[in-house]
C-alpha cells in the first residue's frame, strides 16, 4: 500500500493510498471539512445505451459539458479526488486532455463507465488506467457475459457498481466469489429513475428485500463491499456493525465531504439529486460553503422528522 498523498483539510489530517484507502485523523470528536475531499463530476449527458432507469435521463441527444474551462478547477485541492462520470464519459472529445490537467493538478481522477463501453473500449480503459490518467474504475454491472469476470479482473482498482433494486439473486451469484470488489448504489427515484419505479416497482421492490435479507452473507463473498450514503440508509448498514466500527468506516453524511458538479449544466450540488442547484463558481470553497449549509441542514430536518 503505497501513499499517493496527503492535506489538511480544517480541522484534520487526510491520507491516501493506492488501493483506495484513505484514512482520517484530528483531536477532535468530529471533522470539519473546508474544502471537498470527493467530487462527483459530470461530464456528458450523451449515452447511446438507454438505461430506463437513468436518474440523469441522458441520451443519443445529450451534450457534452465544457470540461476545459471552469475556473474552480484551478482551486482544487491537491489530492482531492475527483469521481468522473456521465452519460458515457469516455464519450466526450476533451477526455484524454482533461484527465491530464487534472493529473498534472495532482488531483486523483476515478472514472465509472457502463459494461457495455467498459469490454467495448478496452484499448481506451488500458491506456487511462496505464499512464495513470485516472487511479479508480468503476464499472456500472448490467448483464451477464463470458468477457465480463476475466476483463475486470485484470484491474486492480476496479469495482463493480451495482443497484439496489437492480441485483437480482442470479446476477449476484454470477459475481459472487471472483475476488471482486463491489460498490452497492441506493436506487434513485429522480427523473427517468422515478418513471422506472412506477413500470417495475415489483420487479425492484422484490430485488430490494433479497439484497437487505442476504447482505451480510454476500459480504463474505466479495473481496471489498462499500455503499454509497443512499444505498446505507435503504438497506440500514448501521445494523450489521457495532457503534465502534460504524464511527470508524462511515465516511460522512452528503455535503459534508463531498459534492456534486454537473459540467453539461455548468451548476454544482450537494449531490447528484439534490432539486436545488446552483451555478459555478471560481472557487470551490466558496461552492462548499453552500453545500455545507445544505448539508446541515438537511441533518437538521432529518433529526426534526425523526
């Protein structure tokens, strides 16, 4: 495990390492972030895929986002890192220079593709992942394919994508005991996700109780399993763990280390479907200050309601 770099952010210590561990520390109880430590970025609403159940509703018709030129790019952190994805990234013309400015920036570049563009691009993957263009790969899981298993495999810091409410029993078994690394996402009913529901809520709903019965077992099963904050709260993760390992592995509430930047749309978020955006500015911090108001708010609405 080799240290790819570390900050200060606020009131803590950050490191980072080559496998995708990174570690936190302060002597204080809590950590107080004044910059974000992960951005998710999008950078193109065009996919000729069609996913019914795309939160981002992206098509033969999306655009690409102006990746080249936002000035709070220019204000990044060193080390922050930076979750690349679409639409189809690997789609967009300025691709390959935009990872370059990031690299040469020392931020640490991850992209998530779709399986269809992951075994179809393979030469393009080979060659992000060989000049260290981008450090993490994530890969959206759709089907069952005899490629599918020994391509991934060949990339140490791949990981598996997959939906709650998507996974199926088959499909998890299909990938269960390879060695895989997998992130569980919470399904979003947001745009055509919210369309999707209505069509399949059986179909999901169903998949969604198999997931939350068998998930400490399919955990044994995986070299790696981690969540995204929705996907913890739809399965209640807290309840596999003790209050001391919880503390220690629960990376954050949404906003309060992270957030969301759509390039197409020129506009940042807390995250992905956050209903209130706002257009971007030079500086991140000054976007994080935002987000982070949202963030506790959104704690604060959440302990009222509950």
């Amino acid at each position: 495990m080799k240290l790819l770099g570390e900050y200060n952010n606020g009131n803590y210590h950050v490191q980072i390492f080559d496998d995708g561990t990174k570690i936190r520390e302060s002597e204080d109880d809590e950590f107080h972030a004044v910059f974000p430590e992960n951005m998710d970025v999008k950078i193109s609403n065009y996919c000729d895929i069609g996913c019914e159940m795309c939160h981002e509703a992206s098509g033969l018709n999306g655009e690409h986002g102006d990746i080249m030129n936002p000035k709070f790019i220019n204000s990044l952190q060193p080390y922050t890192e930076m979750a690349i994805g679409g639409g189809d990234a690997t789609s967009h013309p300025d691709l390959i220079p935009f990872l370059k400015k990031l690299k040469e920036k020392h931020i640490l570049a991850n992209m998530t593709i779709h399986q269809t563009h992951f075994e179809e691009k393979q030469e393009l993957i080979r060659k992000l992942v060989d000049k260290k263009l981008i450090y993490g790969l994530g890969v959206s899981f759709s089907y069952q394919s005899k490629d599918f298993i020994p391509l991934i495999k060949q990339y140490d810091n791949a990981v598996i994508h997959v939906i709650n409410g998507l996974l199926t029993s088959d499909n998890a078994k299909y990938l269960s005991d390879n060695g895989l690394k997998m992130l569980i996402l919470g399904y979003k009913q947001f745009r055509k996700g919210t369309v999707f529901f209505e069509k399949e809520q059986e179909f999901i709903e169903e998949n969604q109780v198999f997931l939350y019965k068998n998930l400490p077992q399919l955990l044994s099963r995986f070299k790696v399993v981690s969540f995204d904050n929705l996907a913890i709260e739809q399965l209640r993760v807290e309840r596999m763990l003790s209050k001391e390992k919880w503390e220690e592995f629960y990376m954050g509430d949404d906003g309060k280390h992270t957030m969301y930047v759509d390039l197409v749309e020129q506009k940042f978020a807390r995250c992905s479907i956050a209903k209130d955006r706002y257009d971007l500015l030079s500086d991140v911090k000054d976007m994080f200050e935002i987000v982070l108001k949202e963030a506790d708010l959104a704690v604060s609405t959440s302990k009222t309601n509950g």
